[in-house]
C-alpha cells in the first residue's frame, strides 16, 4: 500500500512526471468503484489519507507535464478538497 507512495517520491526527484501520472491511475483504482460524489468509498482513515495524497500527487504531476494537463490537475485538487477540506497539500 505504501509502495506507490514511496514510488512517486522517487519519480518526483528525477521528474518523471508522466509516470506518476500512470502509477497514480493505477494505484486510485485499487480503491474500487467511486460513488456519486466521485469518491471511493474507503475501509479508514488511513486509506482515505492515501487516497488524498495520491490525488494531490497526480495533481502536481499533472502541473508539470504542462498547460494542457492544468485543467485535470485543478480536477484532482478540488477532488482532493472535497474529500478532506483542511488538507494544507491542495
């Protein structure tokens, strides 16, 4: 569970940011089907801080592949937000 976290960490620093954008779209989908609100529903709180942290990953990922990518990463901030409204990392 912790692997894709320390993964990105390491793409961060050698700014592969395309593969974070990949391993962080596989890594949301293990947390299964999202409701309505386009949020997954999650077993804890550790899980749903997972969840949140990933997002706001992709989201920076997605800052520095470009302006193209800003709309979808200003998607998974607010989704972020959404789901945890005092995360200080969106």
């Amino acid at each position: 569970a912790r692997l894709p976290m320390l993964l990105c960490l390491a793409y961060e620093r050698l700014e592969k940011w395309e593969k974070i954008d990949t391993l962080v779209h596989e890594a949301l989908q293990t947390f299964g089907a999202a409701n309505s609100r386009g949020v997954p529903i999650f077993e804890n709180l550790e899980a749903e801080n997972r969840w949140v942290r990933l997002l706001v990953r992709r989201g920076v990922a997605c800052a520095y592949l470009g302006e193209e990518h800003l709309d979808r990463g200003l998607k998974y901030f607010s989704l972020a937000l959404r789901v945890q409204p005092r995360c200080r990392q969106a």
